[in-house]
C-alpha cells in the first residue's frame, strides 16, 4: 500500500492578534468543527451525522461518524469517523481506505499557556497500490506535481480553523 503524508503547522497566538485564545477554547472550537465543518473549512458544503459512540472506560475515545461533501463533489460524500482524544487531537478517518486527517493543539517552547500551535496532518491511503510499482510512481507523480497546492490547502485550512475559532471567541461563542 502506498501512503502520502503532508503536515502544517501555524501558531495559534500571534504577537498583536486579539484575542488570545485559550487551549480549552481551541478545543471547543474543533469538537464544534466537526459537527459543523463548513464554518471552518469553505470547502464542506455539506455535513450530515451518522452515528455517535461515547468513550469508554477502556480507553476508546468518543465517536462521531459524519458524510461530509465538498464543494464540485456534492453527490459524492465521504464517510469520516471523528475520533476525539481530548483535550489535543481530532482524527477524521475516511472510509473507506482509511486515509487520515488529524488535527493537534500543542504546546509551544516557552511554556506559557498562550503558546500554542495547531498542526493538521494529512495521510492519504491507497489501498491496493504496491509500494514501488508503476502505479505508485504515478501517484508520487500526482502529489509532487501538486504539492505546492496541497501545501497551500493545509496551510489555509489551519489558519482559517484558527481565524474561525478567533471570530467565535470575539462573538462569545466558546
């Protein structure tokens, strides 16, 4: 199988950005971001849940599966299975194949509870595709050729997951 990664990070609170968020208000701004993604990623026109599951006493994090469809692909949706791993990540795993997007809060350098950045990692699976073949050349093509948009996309995903938890937190929504 091959798999392709691509990850971004951004600081959550820049020098002169108002107002400083917490990391319990960016946490309330993601579990809110799955249920209604389009006011986070312009992309999502849609979004519909299918299930939930709550968290286990042995250690399985609360479940939400959605369908989820995108703009130019509406009669498409995909089926993602949030996973919540309080109070830093969120994985949306699409079915099927697997492919993974997840999304972190961490904790900067200097301590401070203000530093904070967020990171959005992408793993894109294709199942069925044998490392080294021919069509794994193709698709490592594929992702080159458009790695500088791919780039861009998470960059402005995580910036506008920022900018949209800063305009709840200024509205008094979280």
């Amino acid at each position: 199988m091959v798999t392709i990664n691509l990850a971004y990070t951004a600081p959550i609170n820049r020098p002169s950005q108002t107002p400083v968020l917490a990391a319990s208000q960016v946490w309330t701004a993601l579990e809110q971001k799955v249920r209604h993604p389009s006011g986070f990623v312009p992309l999502i026109v849609h979004c519909e849940e299918v299930s939930s599951a709550p968290a286990t006493a042995d250690g399985e994090p609360f479940t939400l599966t959605r369908l989820v469809s995108f703009r130019g692909r509406e009669d498409h949706p995909i089926k993602e299975v949030c996973k919540h791993y309080p109070p830093v990540r969120i994985d949306f795993i699409q079915e099927p194949g697997g492919s993974k997007i997840a999304n972190y809060i961490s904790q900067g350098p200097s301590g401070e509870p203000t530093d904070l950045f967020m990171t959005f990692a992408f793993e894109w699976r294709h199942p069925g595709v044998e490392e080294g073949s021919e069509e794994a050349g193709r698709l490592e093509g594929q992702y080159k050729a458009v790695s500088t948009y791919l780039l861009w996309t998470a960059k402005k995903a995580v910036e506008g997951t920022i900018e949209a938890t800063r305009r709840m937190a200024s509205e008094g929504k979280i």
